[in-house]
C-alpha cells in the first residue's frame, strides 16, 4: 500500500494491526491490515436499534455497487471518469463491508473466520477441479 501522502512504499507498521508510518516521508497514517481490526472500528460506529438494519442496508449497498457496473453495461455507456468511478467503487464496497462486519458481529461470527472459511472452499474447488462454477458437487 503506497503512502497517501508522498506515494512511497517504505510502510512499516507499529502494531501489526493499525498503525503505519511512512518510511520516506515520516507520514502516520491508520491503515486496516488485519479483517478483525476492521471490524473491531465498524462495530465501534455501528448506532442502531433493530438487528434488521445491517441486514437491509447490505442489500442496498451491495445493489448500490453492482449499479455502478450494471447501468454502463446495459446502457452502453463509457466511464467518463476512470479516478472518479474508482472512488465511487471504494465508496460502495467500503459501505458493504462495513454493513457485513457489523451484521456478522451481530451473529458472534469475525470476518476473519469468514475469508479464511471462504479462501480454504475456494482451493478446494480449485484442487477438485470445480473452481469455474461446479461448486463442490
């Protein structure tokens, strides 16, 4: 990850989880390296009453970030702004990840647990030879 200040790559972190300083321009910057760390701060701004809102608001947002694709696609439409469209698609998918990890907290579940269960069924499929759509028949 280049540093946001200079563009130099001499990161190195404080603690293994959030903090980073620029090697080359002595930036300090909070940087997410570990899926628990993040979720440990979305849990931390997570303020609302009914379980039900990360759920609904996973779908929206999640819908929001296909959007950014479907609607060119079906339309035919260029990407007027290729920098724009990118920080657009950080926007949408921060809002997604922010509304699962708050909704798997909610069920006792880390997204840790999660990429790691996710990663080793991928090489299985991988190893099985049904990577492209087989699943794991």
């Amino acid at each position: 990850m280049p540093c946001r200040t200079c563009g130099g790559k001499g990161f190195f972190f404080w603690d293994e989880n959030i903090i980073a300083e620029c090697g080359d321009c002595d930036n300090m910057e909070t940087r997410i390296v570990r899926f628990q760390a993040y979720q440990d701060q979305a849990v931390l701004t997570a303020m609302y009453e009914d379980d039900f809102y990360p759920i609904a608001s996973l779908m929206i947002e999640a819908g929001e970030l296909a959007d950014l694709f479907v609607k060119p696609l079906l339309r035919g439409d260029p990407i007027p702004d290729p920098e724009g469209f990118r920080g657009r698609i950080i926007s949408e998918a921060g809002d997604v990840l922010w509304n699962l990890a708050v909704l798997l907290d909610d069920n006792g579940i880390s997204l840790e647990e999660v990429a790691n269960y996710n990663i080793h069924k991928l090489e299985r499929r991988l190893k099985n030879g049904t990577i492209l759509g087989n699943g794991d028949r």
